[in-house]
C-alpha cells in the first residue's frame, strides 16, 4: 500500500518537470470550477428550456430571433428598479404564446405601461436582483420582500396613481372605506400626492347626547352598534357590561343643555299613518338613509345613519328639533335644513318615532350612575381614544392616536409582531390585523369592525400602496388625485348654498359630494324660469334614478336668489349661453333634427320626448327639453358631451355642427308636459 | 451505563427535534351523518372576480335526497382547478341540506372548475361542477367599464341602483354572457361596433358609436371582457401550427 502510493507520487511529483505539469492540470481543473458552476445555474435551465419549449411551434424562428440570452436586467436607477426577472421569464413580451402556457414562459397579460419603462418589483414585489427561483419569490434569508399575490396587485398601480382609475376598483374601493370607516380618524395617512384621506363617516358630537338619546340606548350601541344598525360603521370595542355602564354615565354626565327653541308642531290626526311614510318618501330622505325593508333588506344611501330602528333611540322632542334645522344642533352636519311646516315635522316625526324594535332593549336596565362610575366612564373614555371621532366634552381629541399608515406599504417585517397562524409577510398580517385585531393581544387598542372578505382585500389593497417608494418617485410619474378646495361661494346665495348643504351632493369647483351633477358650469345649461320652478319643487328628470333632489320647500325669494345666482356666477366661458335664441331655428331645421333625433342617432334609445312612443330611460327626460336647456349648451353639449360634463355616459358621436343644430331646433320645439303630449 | 446516557440524549434530542417537525394542528376529519342522493347548485356558479381574488359571493351546494328534499349533514368536498382555493374544502351540510363556502381565484386569468362531491348510501361519488371566471387586468377593466357605459341596456337585470333600459329597445340588444352569438363575431367586428356603432356591422342604430368616449384601449378591454365571460366559453380561433 505504502509503496503503491510512493510511487504515484514519483510518478505524479518526482522531479520538477512532473511537478510543474501535475501542478498546472490541477489548477486548470481547479480554474474550470467557476464556469462549470455557472453553466449549471438554475436560470440556464430555463433558458434551455424555453428553447425546447418554443422549438415545435411555427413561430420558433420570430421567438429565437427575439430571445436574448443570459442574465437579462432592467435598471430603473430613478426609480430604485434593478430587476433580472426577465432573465427566467424570457417570454414576457411574446403575445403570440399561450396566456395560461407553463411558467415562467407566459406572457405579461395586457396593461397599459410598458415592461421596461417599470420593471416588476414595482408592482409584484419580490426580489428584483435576485437569480434563482426561491430567493426571487420567497421570503428565504430574510428576504423583506416575498412576491405579492396577485389579488393585491392593485396596491401596485396606487404608488404613482393616487387618481381613481377605472382599472382599480379594488383600490379604490379601499381608499374609500379608509375614509367611510373612519380609520383616519385615529390613523394619519398621506397620500403621496399631498393628499390626505379624508374621513367621510360623519361622527356625531357626543356634547348633548343627553338631549337625543337615553343611557339605555348609548349602552346597548356601545355593546353592539350592529345590533342597532346593520351598517353601522362604528366598530365593536367589545366593552364589557361595566365598562358600557360607566362610559354611558360619563357620556349622560358630560352632556350638556342646547338652548334651541322648540320648533311649532302639529301633532297629526290619527288617520293620517300613511303621510308621513309618504313625506318621508317625497322628500328623498332615501337618497342618504337607508331602512330595512319588510324582507330585510337595506333600502337607501348611506350618507346618513341607518333609521330602521331609529324611534328606540331618539327623544321626539329632540327629533323634532333636529328635523326643524339640523344645524343648530351640529354645524357641520352634512343634513340639509328643510324648511318643514308645523304640519310635515308632526308627520315626519311621527312615522320616525314609530321605527321602533322593542326588542333592542328589552334587556338593558341600569341603576342611577355613580361619580365613581362616571369617572371611570372618563378614563375609559380617554384610553380608547373616543375622542378622536367624537366630540365629547372635557375630552381634548388625541393627536396620533394610533400609528401613521402613510408608508404602512413598506414596513419592515422586523417591527411587526406575529402570531401564530399569521403567514410572515406584510399582506397578511394587515389583512389579519384588520379582519381580528384582538388576536394580535387583548391590549390592542384597535376595535373590531365588521367588514366583508371584499372589503379587507381592498383595505389591504390601498394600506400596501402606501410605501417609502411611493413617496420618493420622481414627480413626471405620479398622477395625483384632484386637490381638495375650499371653494366658498358668497352672499345671500352662498349662506342658502350652506345651509342646503349643497356640497353633500352636489360638486361646485371642485369642492362636494359626486352623488349628484356637478353645478360649476350649470349656469350655461339650464332657463331661469325652469331652475326657479325646479329648485321649489325638483321632478323628476331621470325616471331611474332613486337617489334624487328633495324638496326643500324653499320660499319663491330664496329660489329666485339661488337661481339668479347660478345663471351668474356658474358658466362657462366656451360659449355665450344665449347666443342662439330658440326664435332662431327654422322649420326645415326642427323636422330635420327630428329625423336625426329617431334614425340617424337613436336617440329615443336612452331619452323621451313623445311619452307616447319613446321609452328610454337611461339619460334624463326631454320632454320639456325647450323649457330646460339654452339651445347654445346643446349643440355644444352633442359635439362633446365629455367636454361639459365630464364623466357622463353620453356618447361623443362627434355629430356635426349642422346635424347638432337641427337636433338643439328639435329640442327646443318641446315645451310641452307629458300629460300635454298624451292629449 | 454511562455509555448508553452518551448515546440516549443524542437520540432523546434527535426524537424531541422530529416531533416538533410534526405540524401540531391536526385537519379533524369529517364523517358523514346522512347521505343523499343528489348535488345541487343554489348560487355562487359562473361569477367573475379580479384574479387571486375572493368571489363577492360564496358558493351554495345542497345536497337533496332522492325525493328533492335537504339532506342535513350530508359530507361535502370541493376541489379547485389550478391555485384557485375553496375555503373550507369539506362540510357538513345544514339542516336545509345547503353549505356555503367561499372561494378565492387562482392567479392566472382564465375559467376555475371547482368541483363539489358528495358520497350517496352507496358510497358512490356525485359530483357537481361550478365554473368561476378569473379576469385579468384588461378584462376588469372591460369589466368596470361595463357596469358604467353598456350594462343599462345590455343587462336586463334591474338592481335597486339601476333599472334595466333592456325593456324599452326597439331592438333587444344581446347579454354580453351571450356566447351564442358572440362567438360567431370576431374581434375586429365587436371593436367596431363599439367604436363605429351598431349600424356600421348592420347591427341596431340604437347602439351608439362610443369611438369619441371611450380609448382603443378601453374598446380592447371590453372586447377582452366580454370573450371573458362569454358563455358557452370562447376559444380563439388563432393559428394552428404543423407539428415538426
């Protein structure tokens, strides 16, 4: 044995000729060790196999001709992008293979940026320089950045949109709800835009609640508002029977006396049950409250509180002097102040004060609060951050209650806690965080809100759009959200404006709600003597609407000042209003529209004018089209109806201007009512 | 002896390390109360949802015995085609023979099978298929689109938010689900109807031409959207290549 091997080194080693030459094959061998290991590196493999993948196809010839081989990269320095994706994924940019061939040779779906200009890791998350398939995907060697699955894709576009695209409803929705469930009452969260997410849930000041409701009711609510109001947005703090005993003691005893004169009330007769269900009706009060139907369905919006249950909580003299003028009771109420007579409050706040459910609090029954309870209800109070939504007094509102979302889309996984059943990735924890805050520890200030599986996705959605990224791109790639204005229209009309609370609905210069049409250039479109009339008493312009105007029972003064004021001050300067008098049109031209209007674009499709024969309800009635609209604002409006009225369905036909006069001389004949038109 | 404690902890260690490899929570298993004799869909087929997503609307199975009546605490099991999940995948069903699961969407755009079985007295798998739509990017804008420009006439279902035009069209325009005749339409026609109107194809004037509304790029997500959901499903007609 032992000679065996002196020989082999002889052999190999025994003079310096040997040595040199064993030595420099060793080294050769030693030095091929590097390029043999990088021949056998994962995503070689998937290049060869794309290779063999497309090799049977007609089209190989155009594929090979486009693939590159080797580590492919997209370097992105401005916005932080070094991706090597592409160099596995070779057929992204191939449309003409297989949407659901194997991976990683898909196609990228269709969107509307191109590859290169973004890279992946803006929008799929994951490893962007890493080459093997674990370390690009998962989160191994604690990597922070796992690959985002693909219902959260959306978080992705939000980066540099903080717009509403039509291709996101998801994160659109969520940035809604952000607002509509009140998180930014507690949470801050800048866009990174500039914007911030305003809340929109309307909490209501606690200062008198003593005036409205009754302890009973404040402790029922307290242990479950959805009890009271399936949509209830206020979340369950889960209090226990004490804690909801002593924080409705504070809450009576904080309460303090509103001196608001009570309003004249005729209390109806008592065969008059149906009115005030008609009242209620008339009045739209649909339009923002909803009621559960008789098969327990909500009816209605959800601007204001649900009023199913409604008698179990308010004091009718209360409710009657809310009714009266909202506003006295809380200025920034987005209620309108209906000028209701004696006579409609009795009707409406009987038929209110009868949406009763006995059972709500069959089982409440409190003794007379303690100071010691009282006090307790305070600190309770103070520690679950009530003040953030409400205002209570003796409570100072918190600053910074709960922590600052606006780059909760890149949170390090280090400073979050986990817990079992939880996966260790950012998207799941929020998603878990929001849907069960409680199993994150019991002393998780963070209340329980009842939310679907829809809703948290879309949460989740608009939280992940929140990251460091987002806020450092550069300014030519962000899409910023319109700014919010604080637009004030002024005098007498201005004071009516608020205290119609017309920006609930209405949007006037950027400023107010998108329930109902903008009114910015309004002034252009509409008649005065049909505005006055229509501001009085609103018909119906769209049969198939359910949201629609309620009547405010406005005074012939206040409607000619409202009126007056928006034929001023709300136009457009793209075209003189009143440069085509109806006087103007001819004959020939009326019967010429008319024919346009039934054949050539069909208009009957979506609009009425004879009630006789059309039937189309989609856009609103032309019936009295003559009456409504200046001629002007209607050719304009059929050349571009985008262009006045941005956002409406209302095609651009591009019709032109001799074919949109004779429609205007054909619209501006019908001046007549419907029951006019049936004779 | 002191040898045996030598190699006993390394072995004690060893064993300890497994079982704690073991997951610790245990799927129960289900058994079956009653058996019956078919499955039924009551809701949750054919919806479309954003891919990787969760449905709006969970999936109702019942199962009914042989005279159609609910069959309580019948074994459920679903499966799911490609990463598409149901959650949970087995259930007992209710006293009204009914259960509800929720199902989330694979990844990739496209149709999800699931499949729900249930055992009769025989032990004989009934099996009843639900197909699901995932929809892309594209095709959820197409989607979106949809719901705001071409539902009010091409949908003849009223909700509580918007009441059907479908009734007062001279000419009844066809479901976007319609696969029977939009199949027979190429891409290229579809597109121009939207964008040129129903008259420039022969098709109804009272389908406008929303070529000055809507992009090239929203006509190609509707176009997308309604092959998408296209009923019976829609395969493309490309080119079909020799095999070498």
């Amino acid at each position: 044995m032992r000679s065996k091997l002196t020989s082999a080194w002889r052999t190999l080693f025994g003079d310096s000729a040997r040595a040199f030459g064993s030595l420099s094959v060793i080294l050769l061998l030693c030095l091929a060790v590097v390029p043999a290991k990088d021949h056998f590196r994962e995503w070689t493999g998937y290049q060869a196999g794309y290779l063999r993948y497309i090799a049977n196809r007609g089209d190989a010839a155009t594929l090979k001709r486009r693939f590159e081989g080797g580590i492919q990269q997209t370097w992105l320095p401005a916005i932080g992008v070094v991706d090597r994706c592409t160099t596995c994924h070779v057929a992204l940019k191939a449309t003409s293979l297989e949407g659901n061939g194997p991976q990683p040779y898909r196609p990228h779906p269709v969107i509307p940026h191109k590859l290169d200009q973004f890279g992946c890791v803006l929008c799929h998350r994951g490893q962007g320089v890493a080459t093997t398939v674990q370390e690009a995907h998962n989160s191994t060697l604690a990597w922070e950045q796992p690959i985002l699955p693909a219902r959260y894709i959306e978080s992705g576009c939000g980066q540099c949109h903080q717009n509403k695209l039509t291709g996101t409803p998801q994160l659109n929705q969520g940035r809604q709800l952000l607002g509509e469930y009140g998180c930014v009452h507690c949470h801050t969260l800048n866009l990174a835009d500039g914007n911030k997410i305003a809340p929109s849930d309307h909490p209501p000041l606690l200062t008198h609640i003593a005036e409205k409701t009754t302890r009973e009711w404040i402790y029922a609510w307290l242990k479950n508002p959805q009890a009271y109001a399936v949509s209830a947005t206020m979340p369950n703090f889960g209090f226990s029977d004490d804690d909801a005993r002593d924080i409705s003691a504070f809450l009576i005893a904080q309460s303090t006396k509103l001196n608001v004169a009570p309003p004249a009330v005729t209390q109806p007769s008592a065969d008059s049950s149906g009115e005030g269900s008609s009242l209620y009706g008339e009045s739209f009060c649909a339009s923002c409250h909803a009621m559960q139907n008789a098969a327990g369905m909500l009816v209605g919006g959800n601007v204001g509180p649900e009023l199913t249950r409604v008698g179990s909580k308010v004091k009718p003299e209360w409710l009657v002097s809310w009714l009266s003028n909202p506003g006295n009771w809380s200025p920034n109420t987005v209620m309108p102040h209906y000028r209701f007579d004696a006579k409609q409050l009795g009707l409406l706040a009987r038929y209110l004060g009868s949406q009763t459910d006995s059972d709500f609090l069959a089982h409440v029954s409190l003794s007379p609060a303690t100071q010691e309870q009282i006090d307790h209800g305070k600190k309770l109070v103070n520690e679950r951050g009530c003040a953030s939504c409400h205002v209570i007094n003796g409570i100072k509102k918190p600053d910074n209650f709960a922590p600052d979302l606006t780059e909760v889309g890149s949170r390090s996984l280090a400073k979050i806690v986990f817990v079992p059943g939880v996966e260790h990735d950012l998207p799941s924890y929020l998603a878990a965080k929001i849907r069960n805050p409680h199993q994150f520890g019991s002393a998780m200030k963070m209340p329980q809100f009842t939310l679907t599986t829809t809703q948290i996705n879309a949460l989740v959605n608009a939280l992940l759009a929140q990251t460091d990224r987002a806020e450092g791109l550069p300014a030519n790639l962000r899409v910023p959200g319109p700014a919010p204005s604080d637009y004030e229209p002024a005098g007498p009309a201005g004071q009516l404006i608020a205290d119609l609370r017309c920006f609930s609905c209405h949007s006037i210069n950027g400023r107010g709600g998108d329930m109902a049409p903008d009114l910015s250039i309004e002034g252009s479109a509409v008649q005065r003597p049909w505005l006055v009339a229509f501001l009085k008493a609103p018909n119906t312009l769209r049969p198939a609407l359910i949201r629609r105007m309620p009547r405010f029972n406005l005074s012939d003064k206040e409607a000619q000042t409202l009126a007056d004021y928006i034929l001023t001050v709300y136009q457009t300067p793209a075209f003189d209003a009143a440069s085509l008098p109806a006087s103007s049109f001819t004959q020939t031209e009326r019967d010429h529209g008319k024919q346009l209007f039934y054949s050539k674009y069909a208009c009957q499709s979506c609009h009425i004018v004879d009630p006789n024969t059309d039937k189309g309800y989609v856009g609103p009635t032309l019936t009295q089209a003559g009456l409504r609209l200046n001629a002007a604002w209607i050719v304009n409006y059929l050349k571009d109806p985008q262009k006045l009225r941005p956002g409406t369905i209302e095609p651009n036909q591009h019709i032109p201007d001799e074919d949109a006069r004779d429609l205007a001389a054909f619209l501006m004949a019908q001046t007549k009512t419907p029951k006019e038109k049936g004779k | 002896m002191r040898r045996t404690v030598e190699i006993g902890i390394p072995v004690l260690g060893m064993l300890l390390g497994l079982a704690g490899c073991q997951k610790g929570a245990v799927t129960p298993v289900l058994h079956p109360k009653a058996n019956g004799a078919a499955l039924v869909e009551s809701s949750g087929g054919k919806q479309a949802g954003f891919v990787g997503s969760p449905l709006d609307q969970p999936l109702v199975v019942q199962v009914n015995d042989a005279q159609g009546n609910g069959v309580a605490g019948a074994l459920v099991s679903f499966t799911a085609a490609g990463d598409a999940a149901v959650k949970p995948a087995t259930g007992l069903t209710a006293d009204d023979g009914t259960l509800t699961v929720n199902c989330q969407l694979g990844s990739v755009s496209g149709r999800y099978r699931i499949v729900a079985t249930t055992w009769d007295k025989q032990g004989k798998p009934i099996t009843l298929n639900l197909d699901e739509i995932a929809l892309g990017y594209q095709q959820n804008l197409g989607r979106q689109l949809n719901e705001k420009y071409c539902a009010r006439c091409h949908n003849q279902e009223s909700t509580v938010e918007r009441v059907s035009n479908y009734d007062n069209l001279a000419t009844k325009p066809h479901s976007f689900t319609d696969g029977n005749f939009y199949n027979t339409v190429n891409d290229a026609d579809i597109a121009a109807i939207i964008t040129y109107g129903g008259a420039a194809r022969h098709q109804s004037a009272e389908m406008p031409s929303y070529g000055g509304t809507l992009s090239k790029s929203d006509v190609d997500a509707l176009v997308s959207y309604v092959r998408a959901i296209s009923d019976p499903p829609y395969h493309e007609k490309g080119l079909t290549y020799a095999r070498q």
